[in-house]
DNA sequence: TAAAATACTTGATACAGATCAAGTGTTTTT
DNA sequence: AAAAACACTTGATCTGTATCAAGTATTTTA
C-alpha cells in the first residue's frame, strides 16, 4: 500500500474535521481516513441509538481528532478540562496525585471508551485529576460548546449520553461497593473475572492503585492465587 | 381546619394520578394533596429544565404516589427494582447485606432525591439490594415502563436525567476516590464539611457504613474530633 | 412506665494490608 | 550495547482499623 509507513500525525492536526466533509466527492486518502475513524465511534453510539447518515454527518463536524504519544497529557492537574475524548484506539488513564506524590488511578479508557474530568469538562473548573497515555492513542475530541449544541440538535444524543450515563453509574456503583465490602483479595479476583482484558493490558502496579491497593500487596496476592491454581 | 387529623394515607393508594387530573374544574381535597405533591418534583426537575404546561400534565400520569412507614420495605435483595421513586417528603436507604450479615449503606435519599437500584430497574434483573424506610416517607414512582415512554415523549426529561445522571457519575466518583485515598478520619470530616445535614439527619452507625467503617471506628473518630476542638 | 430492643461508647486484642528495604527483571533511553 | 529508569517481587516490621466484649444511653414496643 502506498501509505504504509506514512508519519500520518498531520492528518490529525486540523481544528475541526468538517472542512473534510465539504470535500464531496473527492475520495482522498485523507478523507478515507477520517472515516475509518468515525467507524468506531459510530458503531459504538449506534449499539445504543439510531442515527441518520445527516446526524452522522452533523455530529462529524463537532469532533476534532488527536493523536496522543504514550505518557503525553490530555489534561493536567490544575487546568480545565476542555475535552470530552472517545478512544479510537490506545489506552488512556484518569489519575489523581495526593500530597505524598502517590497516583490514584481513577479510570482507563481504551477503544470504544469516553474519557473526560466529568465534572471540571462541565463546570469548566479546575480540574484536580490528569490524564494521560498509556499507550499511543487516537483519539476524537469535542468540546463542551460543541457538546451542548450536539445534544440540543441531535436529540438521539442527548439520548445515548443518557444512556451511556446510566451504564456509568451502575458500574462505578459496583466499584465502590466492592471497595468498601471486600477484601484485597476479593476486589482483585472479582476485577479478574469481570474485566480480564483489563488485567492483561494494564500494568500491575496501576491495576493495584485502581483497587486501592499497594503494588506489593498485589503482588502478593497475585503469587498466592498461583500457587493455589 | 377541617383536614386536620384525617387519615390520608387512602388518599395515595390510586394506582395513577391522571384521573385526578381529569377532575377538571372540581378543586377537591384530594387533588389538591395531589398538586403539592407535585409542586416539590416539579420545582426540582426545573432547576435544570423547562417544561411546559401540558408537559407537566403529561409527566403526572406517569406517577403513583406512595407513603412508606419507617423500616417498611420499597424493594427487597432478590425482587425485582420495578420503580424510580422520587422522595417529597422523609428519608429511604438502600444497601447490601453480606455473608456475614452486616448491611452496607449505598444511598440516602430524602426529600427532592431519586432512589432506585438503577440496574435492576432497568435490566429487569433480580436486585442485590435492599431499599426501606428510615423515616416515614411520602414518595412518587415510576415504573419502567412509564420511565421510557415518558422520556420519549418529554425530550426535556431525556434532558434532565441525562443531567441527573452526570451529576451522580460526580458524586459517586468524588465518593470512591475519598474511599480509596483517604483515612477513616479523613472521609469523615470530608463528608461532615460536604454534607453537614446527612451527619444530623442519620443515624451514626449507617454513616459508617456509607463510609466503609465500623460504628466502634466512627465513634473513637467523633471522640478523637470533639476533643481537638 | 417497664421491658426490650437498638444505638452508641470504651477497652483489649488481632490482623490485613501498608511501609520500608533490598533485591531481580524488564523496558526505555542514549 | 550500556546505562538508566522503571516494574515487579520478596522479606521484615509497623499500624490503622476490625473484631470481640461489655458496658451505658436512648428509642421503641407492649
């Protein structure tokens, strides 16, 4: 293929990817790639509501793609986060840092997952988290303005957030019950059968902080659970 | 007055509210109680959005309200959550009872909150929970159905327990960090700063609970705070 | 208003998980 | 390819919170 090996990191750095649709019928190799990127994005959105190729179209023109190298920021502690992101491709993570210099990892998200600062992207506060890279990611950004003006105007939107809200709660529910009822133990092997993939890709000691754990306490639980299997 | 005294917990035993509404001009007893009902729900769902008139009418038919003694159960582990309740008046808690017997506090909610275990109300599973009466309360249900088909038909309630929503996801997420970052002492004083009336309002060993502690923990804190001060 | 049940307190002790420390193994950087 | 940085393991010890136990205070029930 005659892109292969193409440093393709320009194609991310327009503001907005609408100029790109007004291109019509020119079938360009930046234009296939734009809608590659909007497949998995929309494919996920449309698991949970319908939408129209117009809306499709509509909705195009409020994201601004990223690409993010790993361990770069989306967001720093102290700054408002500008971006509701969904991961097309990579792994990000959402971390606090308390006055000991200790990161509390907060929430990952990889391909077909939203991230943000929920509440400093909405109250356009401060926020005292960061998120960065984990692994090289791809991402797709919008803006608060944008994300207001998406709802109000595609009403199946204001829909799947809704929806996509619920499902948050329920789970971040779940977790904090784990937290609070369950032992180390316990909260690692019920992450393991729950969410194994996440056990596979996320380093141990990020794992450990995520449960509320110290990585040697992981560490040990994980060498008991073997010796035992 | 005259009401005073009467018993009206008949009055709330009417599986709907609109045939009340369809009483017309006749300004009774028993639609009265039924506006102010209304009145606290409304005030609520209008600080985050606009509903017209006839909105409201529509929205009425698609409750029943309910009264509940203290300790009476709503929802019971193993039922399933068949309503979203919104409380006018008194105080509910949900939690979980584990292997060992010991309940663990999820929610609160009193008057002008939701409560629900929203994953089997939605999924129609069996619940882990339990939902009862703390104090005496006066509430309004959904049922599942009546929830789809009035955020159909009410864009603006889409809207506004899209809002609901995001704004749970905040504070559950501000819960499960203080969970795993900080001390006992810590998550107390945190949640007395945010939330004073909650430490007045109940009872001190459900407070543990809702933190994660003991009640012998929680006291020798409040021992240990009084006697700083 | 007495009795029973429940909520809260205080003390003694136990233990899960943290901390401190020092190692090995594995990436990343140069 | 060497060096540095980072991730993981293992051991020894410490500590915050749970547990067990027995009391007092308060609320609920009869």
């Amino acid at each position: 293929m005659a892109g292969s090996g193409f440093n393709t990191s320009i194609l991310f750095k327009y503001p907005h990817g609408n100029h790109v649709l007004q291109a019509g019928a020119c079938i360009c190799f930046i234009q296939l790639t734009f809608v590659w990127m909007f497949e998995v994005i929309f494919s996920h959105i449309q698991e949970k509501v319908q939408l129209t190729k117009e809306e499709q179209a509509l909705i195009k023109t409020f994201f601004t793609p990223k690409k993010l190298r790993k361990k770069q920021y989306l967001l720093q502690e102290g700054d408002v986060c500008r971006y509701l992101v969904f991961v097309e491709k990579g792994l990000l993570r959402s971390y606090n840092v308390d006055e000991k210099g200790v990161e509390h990892m907060i929430h990952f998200a990889w391909e077909g997952w939203w991230m943000s600062d929920t509440y400093s992207f909405l109250s356009a506060e401060a926020s005292a988290y960061n998120i960065d890279a984990v692994e090289d990611a791809e991402l797709l950004m919008i803006n608060l303005q944008g994300f207001e003006e998406m709802l109000l105007k595609v009403p199946a939107m204001e829909r799947y957030f809704r929806i996509l809200f619920q499902n948050n709660i329920i789970s971040k529910e779940r977790r904090l019950i784990s937290s609070i009822t369950h032992s180390a133990e316990e909260k690692y092997t019920q992450l393991a059968a729950a969410n194994p993939q996440m056990i596979q890709r996320i380093p141990q000691n990020m794992i450990a902080s995520y449960l509320g754990l110290t990585p040697e306490t992981l560490s040990r639980i994980r060498k008991k659970l073997s010796a035992g299997a």
